[in-house]
C-alpha cells in the first residue's frame, strides 16, 4: 500500500487505485505496526487541573510531599497525654498518681500548657501532642481520683497512641510519579499535603463523525429505511472511557464536499478524527478518497485482515491520526478496541487497557474465514466442568452483541474453524465476570421476559441464550443451562414436547401461544380464509413471496408440514425471530410467513390461526433446587406472571 492518497483526475483511474488499494489486505499485526510507526514518539501535551477535575487523567510530573502529615504528633485515642516515665511503674496493685492540667486539647486546638513531671493533660483523638507529653494513656485505663486528678494503673512506653509528625508522608517524599492515573485514593493522598492543582497529561481531543445518508440521530422520527446513528453515541462514550474528550460532531451525508469540510474542520480543532461508515469501497464511501487531500502520509492501511473489521482505514493527516470504523457498530467496536484503544490511551499518557482472560469451552463448532483474525463475542455459563462459551452468532450489524456478550475469543488467521469442545481463552470486556444466577438456552419468546422480570428486580442475573428448542435440549443434555425452552411437536404421538426429553430432564409447562399465517390487511389471497387454503392460495400465485424461519425451529416445522414438497418463493429466506417474519411481511419484503399471535398483533398485520403450540421447558433435574430456579419456578406459577402473559396474547398452561 503507498504512503498516501492524491488527488486522481480521472474517475477510471481513481476506480482502478480504488480496487487495488483494497486488495492490498494487511495482517492486524502489520496494520497495528504501521499505525504506531506513523503515530509514535510524541510528546504528551499538560495541562493544569484542580482536584475535583483530574479524576481519570495522568500525571504529567512526579510530585514530591511538601508539608509533613501529619504536620504534628498527635493522638490516636480519647484519653490523656502523659510523660510515660511517671508510670514506668504504675500496675493494678500500685496505681500511679497524676495531676490534671487546666486545659483539654481537642482536634484544631493548639496545645498552651506543658506536661510537667506528674501531671496529664486530657486529650481527643487527633489532637496535637502538648511539649513535655511522649505518649498517651487511654481513657479506658484510668480512674478519676478527685476532680483534679486521676490514677493511671498501667504502665505506658514512649510513643505509644502517638502518630509522629511526618510518620504517614514525609515532606520532600516523593509522593505520586508521573503517569500515575488519579482515581480517588490519589486525591486524598494529595489534599492531605494542601495541593490543590496537579499538572496532567492533556485529554486527547477526539472528534467524531458518523456518514451515511440513511442516519438519523436518536429522539428524531426514522422514516423508512433509515437508521438510528447508534456508533456515534458508543464511539463517543468508548472514547471518554479510555481517555479521550470526545467531540461529536453528527452525523454527515453522502455529500463528498460536505464530508470533506467537516473532516477539515474536525482536524484543526482535535487532535485525532475517528469516523464510522464509509470504508466499504460503494457508490456512498466517500471518506477514504478526501483524506489523500488532508495531509501526509494519508492512508497507511485501509483492509485488515480481521473479522469483524476488514474495511478499517488508517491514516496519518500532517500529525494527527484518522481513524474510518466500519458502519457495521459491531465491526466498528471491535476495531476501536483492538486498534484505536490502545493508540488512544498512550496519548493520554495512561497504561495500556488491562485486560482480564479466562478459560472456557467452545460448546458448539464455530466457522472461520480462513486467512482473517476473527473475533467472536461469547456468553459465559457455569458448566459441569467450568466456564461454557456461547457464541453469540449475530453478526457485525448487532448492537446487542456487545452489551450482552461477557467477553471475545479469537481464532486465528490460519484455522478455518474452531471446532465443539476446544477449550479457549476469553477476553472479558470488564475485570471481573459474574456467572448467572440462572441460565435458559433454547428457544426465545417475548413471553420468557415478562416471566424473568421479577427474578431481575430481585437481584438475580438472568442470561437468555436463543439457539432454538433443539439446541437448548443439546445444551441441557450436556448442562450447560438450567432450563431450555422447547416447542417442539411429535408426528408420532401427536405430543408437545415430552417425547423429546432424555433422562435427567423434566417437563416444566409454560404457555400456549397460537401459531398462525400473517399476512398484510386487505391482501384478498388470505382474507377470510383458513390456513390450509391460504397457504393453497399462496402456493396458486407465482408473485406470492413467503418468508421462513431457520432450521430447527419449532415454526420451522409447522411450515414444512403445510408445504409439503413445495419450495415458493422466499423459501430461502429462514430468519432466527417471529419479530423478523413480521417485519419482513409489514415492510412488503415478504407476503406471507408464519409467527406467533402476540408479534403479529404488535405491528398490525392480519393473522389467520394454525395451531396453537406448547412453549415449555426442559428442566434439568440436577439443577431444580438451586434458588434461581426456584425463583423461576415461583415466577412462573405466581398470579402476577398469569395475568402477564394473558394481557401479552398467551395463554398460561
């Protein structure tokens, strides 16, 4: 790849540069090289900052203590401030006698009188040692002998009660080092010597951009086929987390002229530009083709060969770093991370990300790029025999694969596969990961949420993993879950779900929820017909598109039954959710599908019912008294989650 982009007058050639340039794919480990290369030496610019304000930064200059602290001797306990050779002899049988000063010396109250040979002077925890006083007796360890005296009736040693002047931090002791980062214990720790003001390294400015014309920002109304801009919200706040000050500059359309101001305004003002979308090389990626005009070297990698994350473009504008994220936010996340984080944190002068790693088992064979570092986010369950890895399988587009996966795997350039029982090592995104109080794998419902909720408020962790019925009874078989939802019929006996059980399951019932056609109000190939003859209809026209589900889904089967052999249009397209099907039949991809009542009812298409199918669990009995799942179970049965479910569209077993 060359060191920079320029200006291409004709627009075959810049096509041509274009292509070849992506071809050009980097490793990460060469991507990464290159990127620190061309980022690093560089000074780390300082500021001044008062205390309140410098929680998080790093010090920019070892700090040496200029008091003593305590600046005095003081004591430790309520009780009297002695001469400890007027007791060197006091005991139970032959109590010493002293005489009690005129004065009481509390916190903030500067001692006037001297401790002469037999006599004491009261004193508070924390007050200044009076001169002529080496030690301190306890209050518990006397008795008033008269209104001006008292009997002390053991002996004391020098010092003892007595915190020395310059016993915690001595003055001209080096205090805290340059690059030490400023949490809570680092400001006590600098207010107890008086200072005030630190010198920190500077946060680095960081602008941020989203592109695309389909973005809209959240709160606004999202007209069709636009999406909210959700990277520019996780970009920022991932930035102000490792160091940054993120500056969010919105979202910028496809306008080559307007990306292009934007860009050159965000560089005079920050000291990196970190943009999102755009990458890809389509009609709309505009942002790799302006940085050749923003400044020297320009791009230094643009393709990596990661997963997610291929499209990353690096650059070098006149100092200051461009970063381009894929669109997609899981890509984009990855990437930051692996990439931009650690680049990020050594400007702001802090250590490198401190990254916690366990041990797990791979429960399910994963498919690998071979030739791409690919990461893969995981949830973490309590096995038999340790850690259980669920991948996630949601892919890059996925929001909620970050925020609810527990940590990533990798698997390397050159596997093609990671296969069922590997045990691997997981990268947690926070230190410490806590084991779920409960786990269900198996198949999803809206239903299972109103049910779990209660078990949420009260405090108890709750980890859904959707893999289908199938997969949940493969992983109750192996147990790795506490329950697993099924709704899965038998042919044979006509039966829900308890033929399917093996030994150490047992049937807990759920709900019944009907599974039926859908289709959009005033199709008249559907109306007012039964779900036999409307799949009939459906099969008579060629322009009819249905839409499926996966394999191994319970509504997978109720399909295939009413097809037969038939193969319609659509057949192909087998999304994981009742939500999906729904969508698809309401946004005119689709015709028809098959859902369940409560999801058809929630977006407003027309249903006609099939069947209404059996949504219980496979309890794992080894696991039944474990209080989660009583708590389950409780919930289940209460009058609370009934209700529920009846308001939702379901119907309590």
């Amino acid at each position: 790849m060359g060191s920079g982009m320029t200006m291409i007058p004709k627009a075959r050639d810049r096509s041509a540069l274009e292509q070849e340039q992506f071809l050009n794919i980097l490793s990460r480990e060469e991507a990464l090289a290159r990127f620190a290369a061309a980022l690093f030496p560089r000074a780390i610019p300082s500021e001044r900052r008062k205390l309140a304000d410098a929680l998080g930064t790093a010090l920019a200059e070892d700090i040496t203590a200029p008091i003593d602290v305590p600046p005095f001797d003081r004591s430790n306990v309520d009780g009297f401030a002695v001469r400890s050779a007027d007791l060197s002899a006091a005991g139970e049988g032959a109590p010493a006698r002293l005489a009690l000063n005129g004065e009481t010396i509390h916190c903030g109250i500067a001692p006037k009188l001297q401790v002469a040979v037999g006599t004491a002077t009261p004193i508070a925890t924390g007050g200044p040692l009076p001169r002529g006083a080496d030690a301190v007796v306890m209050v518990e360890h006397t008795q008033p002998a008269g209104s001006d005296a008292l009997e002390v009736r053991r002996a004391v040693s020098p010092g003892q009660f007595v915190s020395y002047a310059g016993s915690d931090i001595a003055r001209g002791e080096a205090l805290l080092r340059a690059g030490t980062i400023i949490g809570s214990r680092e400001i006590g720790m600098l207010a107890a010597c008086g200072i005030a003001e630190v010198r920190v390294a500077r946060k680095p400015r960081v602008a941020v951009i989203s592109t695309g014309d389909e973005l809209v920002q959240p709160g606004e109304a999202l007209a069709p086929a636009a999406i909210y801009d959700t990277n520019g919200a996780i970009v920022a706040a991932a930035i102000d987390e490792n160091g940054g000050e993120a500056i969010f500059l919105g979202a910028i359309p496809d306008d080559e002229a307007k990306l292009e101001a934007a860009m050159r305004h965000a560089l005079a003002d920050a000291d990196m530009l970190v943009l999102s979308g755009g990458t890809s090389k389509g009609a709309g990626d505009l942002s790799h083709r302006i940085i050749g005009r923003l400044g020297q070297p320009g791009i230094i990698a643009h393709g990596v060969a990661l997963k997610p994350g291929k499209p990353l473009c690096l650059a070098m504008c006149d100092g200051k770093p461009v970063v381009i994220l894929p669109g997609f936010p899981t890509s984009a996340m990855f990437t930051f991370h692996d990439v931009v984080v650690p680049a990020l944190r050594k400007m702001a002068g802090l250590p490198p990300r401190s990254d916690t790693k366990v041990s797990a088992t791979v429960p399910v064979r994963i498919a690998s790029e071979l030739g791409r570092t690919e990461f893969i986010m995981v949830s973490l369950v309590e096995g038999k025999d340790g850690l259980i890895a669920y991948p996630s399988g949601k892919g890059s587009g996925a929001i909620t694969s970050f925020a609810q996966a527990d940590g990533f795997l990798r698997i390397e350039a050159l596997a093609d596969q990671m296969p069922a029982g590997t045990g691997a090592e997981v990268t947690l995104f926070t230190p410490h990961v806590r084991v779920p109080d409960l786990v269900i794998v198996g198949s999803h419902c809206t239903g299972l949420d109103l049910v779990t909720a209660p078990l949420a408020h009260a405090g108890l962790t709750v980890r859904s993993i959707a893999v289908g019925s199938l997969g949940g009874l493969a992983a109750a078989k192996r147990g790795e879950c506490d329950l697993a939802p099924i709704h899965l019929f038998d042919d044979e006996s006509e039966t829900y779900n308890a033929p399917y059980l093996a030994e150490g399951l047992e049937l807990v019932p759920g709900w019944r929820r009907m599974q039926g056609i859908v289709f959009r109000d005033g199709d008249r190939r559907f109306e007012g017909l039964g779900a036999k003859e409307a799949v009939a209809a459906a099969l008579a026209d060629a322009t009819c598109i249905m839409v499926n589900r996966n394999q191994g889904a319970g509504t997978r089967i109720l399909i295939d039954r009413l097809l037969g052999g038939a193969r319609p249009e659509g057949y192909w397209n087998q999304p994981r959710s009742h939500n999906a099907v729904a969508a698809a039949v309401a946004q005119h991809r689709a015709d028809w599908g098959m859902t369940i009542a409560p999801v058809a009812h929630a977006v407003g298409l027309g249903f006609i019912p099939l069947a209404e199918e059996h949504y219980d669990f496979a309890l794992v009995t080894a696991r039944k008294q474990r209080p989660a799942v009583q708590a389950f179970l409780d919930a289940l049965g209460s009058d609370e989650a009934r209700a529920a479910l009846e308001r939702a569209g379901f119907r309590p077993a």
